[in-house]
C-alpha cells in the first residue's frame, strides 16, 4: 500500500519533517518495479505532495518542491538521483547493504584451482567489516575465514546482511583466542603474515609471499596485540602515498587477499 500523509497535516510539516517524508516515499517508490501498480501509486502520491508543498508557508518547503519538480523523472535512476539529493539534505548516511543491487551471482565456483590462503580477523569491532570482508573472501576465494576473540561471526545479523550471502559459500570457524588459532594454522603448514603498521614491517608487493598462508588483520583502532605480532613470519604493511598512516580493514583484506592469490 502506498505511503501517505494526509494533505492537512502535510502542509504543518517543519522542513526536516518534510525531507523525511518525502525520502521514506521515494525510497518505497523505488523498492517497487518501475511499472507495477504500487509504483504508479507511488508516483502519484509523490507528485500530489509536491503540489502541496508549492504552497507551504516555509520558504525552504517550497524551494524543494521547485527543485524536485524540475529534476526529470522517467526512468529509475531518475528516482535514484532524487533519494541521493533527499539523504544529502537530510545528511542521512545509508549503508551499502541498504542500496545495492548486485548482478545475478554466479552459480557455481569461478576458479577450481587456487593457493591455500586463510584469513584471521583478530578482535575486529565492526560487524559491517567483517561482512565486507567476508564478502572479499568469497569473491577471491579464501580457503577458510577464522574470527577471533569477540569478532562477529555470520551469526550477527548486521554482519550477515552486509556479507551479501557470501557467508553461505565461504568455509569459517570461530575461536576464543587468537594465538590458538595461529598455533593450528602454524601446524597445518602455513606462513603467518601479520598487517600491521609498524617500523617492522615490510611493504606487501616488494615481499616474495608464500603459500600456503594466513592473512592475519587487527582491530580497527589498536591493530594487532603484541603476542600475535610475535607469533607471527613476518609482518607486511601496504605502502601509503598520503597523510593517513592506515587504511580500513576491509580495504587492507582486499588488497592483501588480491596480491596472495593473483600474484
């Protein structure tokens, strides 16, 4: 059923209110298919409350209905561009999982054969990296994901949804600490490299990297323990050109799991 206001209490809105509204409708308009019934609906009802606001009292109100009326609005990415200049007025941060459509997944595996790689994510606080991260894994096909100490696990819905169903298809397992799970992997015969950065530690491409391997990341603010540093082969950094010292750790996997396996 299509979003609505009655007209009377429409026209009371403060301008915040107005943005609201309006976004909350367009946002359902455009979670319809283009030419169904409930996007027509939609369609009118948001053309009707522009109308209103050409009238409002508030000057601001009235601007944005002039604004909005004037932008073309024939296709869906028309609709997408006035849901960009809503949040933008109303300052709204919406996260990637909450927009993105992606292209029909591939039905099977793209590559059979590739380097026994893992990854071990350390500590992390943010549920939304490990399920990018996750989703790095599956598209360059880690062996197995580790999560450790109080990392997310899939289980976390904030970290399933934002992992896109790539936590379906990659092979994971949770541990208590961290130093048991290198102790294990060390056994298994992989080389432990640890990002982190230090003085220590060597730029990734100028490295000869061995597999089989671990990709070992740390909390976003404090980074790798001490005892994990220690444990580990060698400690690798990717070199920065700018002022920031440090990248997030989702674009750090991303980088680390592409020069390991398409090395």
């Amino acid at each position: 059923m299509a979003f609505s206001i009655p007209p009377q209490a429409f026209q009371s809105f403060s301008f915040k209110q107005t943005l609201d509204s309006l976004w909350r409708l367009a946002s359902q308009w455009e979670s319809q298919p283009w030419q169904g019934v409930e996007s027509q609906k939609n369609a009118k009802a948001f053309a009707s409350y522009l109308n209103i606001l050409k009238v409002h009292e508030n000057d601001q109100c009235r601007n944005l209905a002039l604004e909005l009326m004037a932008m073309p609005l024939t296709e869906a990415r028309d609709l997408e561009k006035i849901i960009m200049l809503l949040e933008r007025k109303l300052e709204k941060d919406i996260p990637e999982q909450d927009f993105l459509i992606s292209t029909e997944d591939a039905p099977t595996q793209r590559r059979a054969e590739l380097p026994i790689v893992h990854l071990v994510l350390d500590n992390l606080r943010s549920s939304f990296n490990v399920g990018s991260l996750f989703r790095s894994a599956e598209a360059f096909g880690i062996t197995e994901v580790h999560l450790c100490g109080y990392t997310a696990t899939p289980k976390n819905s904030k970290t399933a949804k934002s992992a896109l169903g790539a936590d379906q298809w990659v092979k994971w397992r949770y541990w208590e600490g961290t130093l048991d799970c290198l102790n294990f992997l060390k056994k298994e015969g992989l080389t432990l490299y640890a990002f982190e950065t230090c003085d220590e530690a060597k730029p990734l491409r100028s490295c000869d990297l061995k597999t089989p391997a671990a990709l070992i990341l740390g909390n976003e603010r404090y980074g790798l323990a001490s005892p994990v540093l220690k444990r580990a082969d060698a400690l690798l950094e990717i070199p920065l050109a700018g002022r920031k010292n440090s990248l997030n750790v989702g674009v750090c996997g991303a980088l680390a799991m592409d020069a390991f396996l398409n090395s």
